[in-house]
C-alpha cells in the first residue's frame, strides 16, 4: 500500500447569512464574463460527458464530466480567467465597462493604438500560463512567462508557441509567483496571476470570475438532461482559484441548497486541507519541493479569497497521492462500454480517480457518509485539462506509471 487519500470534513462552514460575500460570483457578474467569452471567434461550450456506466457500478446516480479539453483550442480551461482578467484590466484602461469590450473591439486598431505596448507576467506550471500568452498574442501584445523549476518542456514549448518569452526558473511556484512579481514591478509589467495575496486581490478575482463561464455552461447543460443542480460537486485545487470560482457561483445561485462540494488537492501541495486542519480560520502555506505529477495543483500558498469562500463553504478536504490521479487518468482514457472516453491530465483527472476509491474503498466509508453520498447523487466534475504534457501521458496511461496502491 502506497500513500493514501487524507481527508477532513469543515467544521468551520457557516451560513449564507453570515458567511463571505459570494456576491461576485452571482449571475449577473459571471454573465459578463461568459459574454466576453462568447464574443470569441473561437468559442464553443464545452461538452458535459455521462458517464452514466461508471456510475451504475459505483452506485450513484449519475457522474458528469465537463471536458475542458476543448476549450479555445488550448488544451485547458486556464484562458478563460487569464482573458477575462486581460480584458478588465484594458476595460479599466481605457475607461470602459468590459460589456463594451467584446473581442472584436479588444483586438481592434483602435484600441492598440490608445494602449500602446503592454507586457503581460506571470507565472505558471503550463496552461495558465499559456492562457495568458494566448490572449496576449490576440491582442497584439507581449506576455513573459515563468515556470517553477521541474516543469514539463513540452508546456514550456507550447507556451512559446504562442510567440511567448518563456523560462523554467530554479523555484518553486510561491517562490517564482513572488520573483515574478519583482521583475514586473521593476519593469512595469501588468502581473495577470490567480494568486491572490494582500494588496494583489482585483486580478484574482476577475481570473476567479472568467472561471465561472465553464460553471454556468455546466449548470445550463445539466439543466438541459433534467437536472436542476448536481447534488455534489468534486474539484481540484492548487491555490483554490477554480475551486473557489465554483463554490462562489453556486453557493451564489443556490443559498443554502447548495451542492455539497470537496477540494481535492495533491498530497504534497494540500495547503488548503492544512489550512482547515490548524482550526482557526487563517490560511497556512506548504514549502518545499512540492513534487507531484499533478503539475496545476503543486501550488503551496492559498489564494486568499478562494480560502475565505471555501472555509464558509466547502463540506470537505481531501489530499491525494499521484496514483489516485493515475488511476483517474485511466479511467477516463479506457473507459467502461458505452461511457465516452475523455483525454485527461493529470491534474484533470484526480478527481475521477479518487471518487472511485471514495465508493469502492471500505477504508473511505465513514468519508462518503460525511458527504451523504448514495443512489440518488448527481456528481459534477471538472476535466481541467486535456494531455498538455502527451509524453507523461502515455507514461502514466499505457505505460502504468504510477499504478494504482488501492487494493
């Protein structure tokens, strides 16, 4: 038996009432940024895939994944907070309200004219990072992107590919997130992060808002199949930013009758899972080397608005070693007859791996009872990203790295 699923139930939620705001991750706020999405050549909703056989064994009611992998071409959901966030920052420019600054006018003469050169940083394990590149190619702009040291080579080519400057440094993503910040202070650069620190809060919150296009698409296409809102809801974390999004926006939309959702981290970056256990309502960092084949999620530190949503929030914490995300990957790439095969990362997949063992794993009852987790739930899950890195992909999928240690 390798390393096991760690996991803690919240006993710090609170009431709509008297909990944090989730005011800006309402409907009206994240329709602006699903309009701005939509304004995209290049736009298309993402697919919602049953997996209505995996479901059938594992005793639930449905399991629904939103494939992310198609998004923008890119491989990841990570260009839907890094645009929206570009675009509020310009909007704010130019003195504009972003509902006047759809892609077709951002990308304009016109506009490039009044906003002159502008240098975009951050710092990234791949897909944001190549989001924000991305975006900043769109525009006709520059980005500079750095990466934590270990990052995969080929997301750092596919980076550059979008006409990027981009390194791997010799740090690890808190450390390379706080250089990142002192060379953009120092040369003027526009920091575009989903980091959220004292001080560094605005960005953040637009990334966090642009997210919840990809929440708002999941509920409409549940709604569409006769399902008016998943029961539970598994999502992946590294600084929360995603995972905070999603909470935001349905603990806006459904109050109390809110699904019950849980954070699920890698075990070697579970700041956040820390941060519950220390009890006192204040968030804790992880250091170190924060090796884990879950690239997106080796983050140490929590973005401080996505903490004070999912400590108010969030039903459970859960840690998982990489072969939980290994098995998840193969689960989704071999799937049973009749279930659509979805390509998923390692950071993609970790929750389809751990919800598998959470109802098949005796060892992880008293867990599924917490969540109250039987025939009638309905569980919606993120595919965050498709194969960035194809090379590890093949390793872990027909190569059986990182095999399984569940019995």
């Amino acid at each position: 038996m390798g390393a096991s699923i760690q996991w803690t139930t919240n006993n710090m939620r609170r009431s709509v009432e008297t909990g944090y705001s989730t005011e800006l991750f309402g409907l009206s706020e994240i329709a602006k940024a699903r309009n701005f999405h939509a304004s995209f050549p290049q736009y298309q909703p993402t697919p919602l895939r049953s997996l209505k056989h995996l479901a059938k064994i594992l005793g639930v009611g449905g399991i629904y994944v939103k494939d992310e992998s198609y998004r923008f071409g890119l491989n990841a959901f990570k260009a839907l907070g890094g645009s929206y966030a570009i675009a509020r920052l310009l909007a704010q420019r130019l003195h504009q309200d972003v509902a006047e600054m759809p892609y077709q006018v951002l990308t304009s003469d016109s506009v490039k004219q009044q906003l002159g050169e502008i240098t975009f940083a951050t710092t990234t394990d791949g897909n944001h990072g190549r989001g924000v590149a991305w975006t900043a190619r769109q525009l006709g702009q520059r980005a500079i992107i750095y990466m934590p040291k270990g990052s995969s080579l080929q997301r750092l080519e596919n980076i550059r590919a979008e006409g990027a400057e981009a390194y791997i440094t010799d740090l690890n993503y808190d450390d390379a997130v706080r250089m990142t910040a002192a060379k953009a202070k120092a040369n003027g650069w526009l920091v575009v992060q989903d980091t959220a620190w004292e001080g560094y809060e605005e960005i953040p919150t637009w990334i966090m808002q642009g997210y919840g296009t990809m929440s708002a698409e999941a509920l409409e296409q549940l709604n569409k199949i006769g399902i008016a809102k998943p029961t539970h809801i598994f999502t992946q974390a590294g600084v929360g930013a995603l995972a905070g999004s999603v909470e935001g926006y349905f603990t806006a939309i459904f109050g109390q009758d809110r699904p019950k959702m849980a954070v699920v981290e890698a075990d070697q970056a579970n700041c956040l899972l820390k941060s519950i256990q220390a009890g006192d309502g204040k968030p804790r960092a992880v250091g170190g080397e924060l090796t884990t084949i879950m690239a997106g999620l080796a983050c140490g530190e929590p973005n401080i608005i996505s903490w004070d949503i999912l400590r108010d929030y969030c039903e459970m914490f859960i840690s998982c070693p990489d072969w939980v995300a290994a098995k998840g990957m193969r689960i989704l790439g071999s799937p049973l007859q009749g279930d659509p095969k979805v390509v998923s990362g390692e950071s993609g997949a970790v929750t389809v791996g751990l919800l598998w063992n959470l109802l098949r794993d005796d060892g992880l009852q008293k867990a599924r009872e917490a969540l109250g987790l039987n025939e009638q739930s309905q569980i919606l899950l993120f595919n965050t990203e498709g194969d960035t890195d194809p090379e590890a992909y093949l390793n872990i999928v027909w190569d059986g790295c990182f095999a399984s240690a569940a019995r």
